[in-house]
C-alpha cells in the first residue's frame, strides 16, 4: 500500500502544474488500483497498519475517479485565477485522506483520517462557495460532525482497554450500550440519517461543484464503510435491545418523509441533496438487517449513488453557470435550448430513479430483498419510497425542461466537449458496472 501513499504524496510537489496534468495523475491512480490482484477471502497487499479488501478497494475506485472528474469539474477556477494552486492541493490533500481512511485496518488511524477528511471538504465550502452562507454551511458540517466524533474516540480507547488492541480484525465482540450509541451514531449523523439530516442539504446548497461533488460522491459512503466495520463486533447488543429495529424505522420513515419535501423543493441543488438522504436511508436499512445481501446491496448502492448524484450536481451547475441561478422557476423551457442536455438530464435522472441498467437498480432490489426478507411490513414503506422517487425525478425533469422560456434570458453558451466528457465519465460505469455484479457480491 505504500507505493499509492507515496504516489499521492509526490502529487502534492506538483499542485503549480496544469489542471489536467493532476487530472490523469488521479487517473492513472485508479487504473493501478483496479489491477492490482485481489484475493476476495482476505486482505492484501497489507503492511504497516494499511491493508485492503474488496469493500474497501470499491471505495477508493469511487474516491480516486469522483476527484478526478472534481479537477474537470473546475475550470472556471482555473481560468479566473481563483486560487488554482491551492485548490489543487485541497482536492489532492481530500483524495490522501480518503484513500488513507478507507485502507486503514486500525480503528484509531481510520478515526484519524476519518476526521482529517473534514478540514479539506471545509475549505472547498467556505473558501469556494458563492453565498455568505457558507460560512454557517461549513459550522453546521463540523459540529454534526465533531460532536458525535468524540465520544467515539472514547469508545475506540475502552475497546482498546478491554481488547489491547484496536484493528478492524482481531476485536472480540462486546455487549456495552454506550459502547453501541458511541461506535454507530457518528456513522448514522455521517450518512446522514434522518433527523441528523440538516447539515447536509445546507452544505450542499453553499458548496461549489466540486464540494457537492465530493460530499455527494464519497463523504457520505464514509458512515456506510464505518458501519459495515463497526456493527461485526456489537452485534450482541442488537441481539439484547433490538437497537437495529429503531434505526431502520426511523430511516425508513425518515426516507418516506424526505421523498415528500422534495417536491416541496424550489432549488435543484436543494432537492438532489435531499434525495441523497432518502438514498442513504435505504443503506441504513440494509446494513441494520445484519445479512449478506443488505451488506452486499449497501456497497452497490454507495457506488451507484455517488456516481449519479454526482453527475446531477454537475448538470446543475452547468444551468447555474449559463443562467445564474438554480430556481426552478427561472430553470425552465432548457429542452428548448439546450436539446443534447436535456438528453443528459433524462439518462441521469433514470438512474436517480434505479431503472435498468443502473447500479442503483441492482443495489435497490438488494436492499428490499434484504429489508423484506426481516420484516414483511417494511415492503410497504420501502415500496412507497421507490414511487416517491420516480416521482420527484420526474418532478425535475419537466419542471426545469418543459415549460415557457424566462424572457430575461437574451444569450447563453452552449455546452463544450469537457463538459460532455465530465457527464459521460460519471455515466459509463454508472451503467457499465452491472455487467460485472459478481465483483461486488464475492
């Protein structure tokens, strides 16, 4: 592992280069992650405190390709000089710290950079976002997160105490309550579960492109990997108090809840933020019910989902950059305008809404399997949640591409290759990866 390490360090030396020269770099990262030999019954690849296994090597895929298309994302930085170098180095400082968190095998250096990978996401919210905001944005991210952050540090030095010893693998398992609320509520704010939501849509709002992106794309799968390491040894407490049965409720009610206020929703970015909520509110379900197949499902649904939201934040801000605004009462008529878009929009929005043959159809029928196959009345609610999704990505389908014309609007560019290029990258293994479902399954 400490070849990648290395190689993400000497990245840094070269923030003054071009854009597009970091852009292949984080590239050409992936590609050597994704052959590299893998065996699926084990680590590999372990030295020091770092190691990796197939959930894992999925999750730095997802980092290393969603930062990479951050640096595409971003030109405009770029062209007017708006601090470049230092951004640069923000996006390749978050790509280290994602990278360190998801292959660390030890509970205290996954907390480290778990908690590392904060800062650089509060500098893209408060340093390149537009409105003055932001500034409340970047304070509801750290104290959501801070907050719930420390107990945990307190429970990973009592499972040392009692275990002498922290890594992922050798824990024994425990039958404390505190111990459960410290080590699974952090993840449940990180996801973010309902009621511990607000942080998100906010942050989401005030960010710029690259900050929705990554918020979208990775920041929120961090509480799925956390939970899929953090409920193997305090499964005996599930076992007593039957915790999992609350959080899945109250996900699942939470989902159907947030399905409606997003077609209360004026601003696009606002009502994509919201459906993340609903999707993650589906991966807690499945992770609680504690089986393969919720576990298997869960980590689709991350991929899937970061992909697609991301490529939805784009197409946002290619409106917000030709109109000035994310209204959608001023967003209207764009079939008109922009045809070749509107395409994009409709191939996105079918997979925020899990139709074939997007990862998020397979993850979703996963998930009820998994959900359903513990409790037969949840299939009614998770039933209720898959309508109320189709319904408000068409409910932002034809709001902002059907419709008169706003007739301030006299000139706009038209969309460029690299912007085509950015939506076709988040696209293509959107769609691709279903193919090869037994990558995620083994």
């Amino acid at each position: 592992m400490l070849k990648f390490i290395f190689m993400m360090l000497f990245m840094l030396s070269l923030v003054g280069f071009n854009m597009w020269f970091l852009c292949v770099g984080l590239f050409i990262l992936v590609f050597m992650f994704m052959f590299i030999s893998i065996n699926i019954n084990m680590l590999n690849m372990v030295s020091m405190m770092f190691g990796i296994d197939l959930i894992s090597l999925n999750l730095v895929l997802l980092s290393g390709w969603i930062c990479g298309l951050m640096f595409m994302a971003s030109v405009v930085i770029y062209k007017n000089n708006y601090f470049g170098e230092f951004f640069s180095f923000i996006l390749l400082m978050l790509m280290l710290f994602l990278m360190l968190t998801f292959i660390s095998l030890d509970f205290f250096f996954f907390f480290f950079f778990f908690e590392s990978s904060m800062v650089p996401v509060l500098f893209l919210i408060v340093g390149w976002g537009i409105q003055p905001e932001r500034i409340q944005a970047g304070i509801y991210l750290i104290f959501y997160t801070f907050f719930a952050s420390l107990p945990m540090l307190l429970g990973i030095y009592f499972i040392y105490y009692n275990n002498y010893s922290v890594s992922f693998y050798i824990l024994k398992e425990f039958d404390y309550l505190f111990l459960y609320l410290v080590m699974v509520v952090v993840f449940l704010i990180k996801m973010p579960m309902y009621l511990v939501h607000l942080w998100l849509p906010k942050a989401h709002v005030e960010a710029s492109v690259s900050g929705s992106m990554i918020l979208a794309g990775v920041m929120l799968k961090l509480g799925g990997y956390g939970l899929i390491r953090t409920l193997k040894f305090v499964y005996l407490i599930n076992e007593k108090f039957e915790m999992n049965l609350f959080w899945m409720i109250l996900s699942l009610l939470g989902a159907v809840y947030m399905s409606l206020i997003c077609f209360r929703q004026i601003d696009m970015k606002s009502l994509i933020a919201c459906s993340s909520v609903v999707h993650m509110s589906f991966v807690i379900g499945g992770l609680m019910t504690m089986n393969s197949l919720g576990v298997y499902g869960s980590v689709i649904m991350m991929v899937g989902h970061g992909l697609c939201s991301s490529g939805l934040f784009v197409l946002v801000n290619l409106m917000y950059e030709r109109l000035s605004s994310r209204s959608m009462m001023i967003n209207k008529g764009l079939l008109t305008i922009f045809p070749s878009l509107s395409f994009c929009w409709a191939l996105f929005l079918f997979c925020n809404m899990a139709s074939p043959p997007s990862l998020n159809l397979a993850g979703e029928i996963m998930l009820m399997i998994s959900i359903g196959s513990w409790s037969c009345m949840m299939m009614v609610v998770l039933g209720l949640v898959s309508f109320l999704s189709a319904g408000y990505s068409l409910f932002i389908f034809m709001f902002s591409q059907h419709g008169k014309l706003v007739l301030g609007m006299y000139s706009v560019f038209s969309i460029s290759s690299r912007e085509f290029l950015l939506l076709f990258l988040h696209w293509l293994p959107l769609n691709l990866l279903i193919l090869n479902l037994d990558y995620f399954l083994l």
